[in-house]
C-alpha cells in the first residue's frame, strides 16, 4: 500500500507550472510545424506563393526552435508567450497581411 503512495507522490501533478509549461510548449510548437506545413501546400497550390511563404517564415522560427527545445527538455516560458501572441496575431490578421504582401510584392 505504501509503494502505491508514493508513487502517486511523485507523480506531477495535473495542472503544476512544469507540466503546464511541457503541454503548451509542445502545443506551440506542433501547431507551428502543421502552419508551416499548410502555408508550403497552399503555396504550390496558389498563384501569389511567395506571401504565403513569408507569412510561414515567423512559425518556422518557431518550429525549429520548439524542436531544439524538445530535444534538451528546457522548456520556456517566453516561448510559450511568444508563441501565443504570433499566432495570436496571425489568426486575426493573416488575410490582411497576405493581401498587404501580395499587393507590395505584385
């Protein structure tokens, strides 16, 4: 009975800061890596390709640096606000800002 204690004890609990920090991270970042992933296929697929490349750039810094962040397990809690706010951002402006860069670059 005791052996089931504390293994429950050193357990994480559910919503701690680290294990919160681990979730969101990885959240950031896979969401990050299926953008890219999106914006490259919507690229072949359209006529105006180079803003939607530029519009990935931002989230591919992201996702290669979530990658560098799961391989030595530091997560961060200034990625997880960076990443927040980008695709925060992006979300609510992307059609603007690809209207912008197609028309600049037109």
């Amino acid at each position: 009975m005791s052996e089931n204690n504390s293994e429950y004890q050193d357990r994480p609990k559910p919503f701690s800061k680290e294990r919160t920090k681990i979730i969101v991270n990885r959240i950031i970042y896979f969401y990050s890596f299926f953008y890219v992933l999106v914006k490259v296929v919507s690229a072949f697929q359209a006529k105006r390709a180079v803003p939607f490349l530029m519009v990935a750039l931002p989230f591919l810094i992201l996702t290669v640096i979530g990658f560098k962040i799961e391989r030595s397990k530091n997560y961060s809690w200034v990625y997880i606000v960076v990443g927040i706010i980008l695709i925060s951002v992006m979300r609510y402006y992307e059609t603007e800002i690809i209207d912008f860069l197609d028309l600049k670059l037109s």
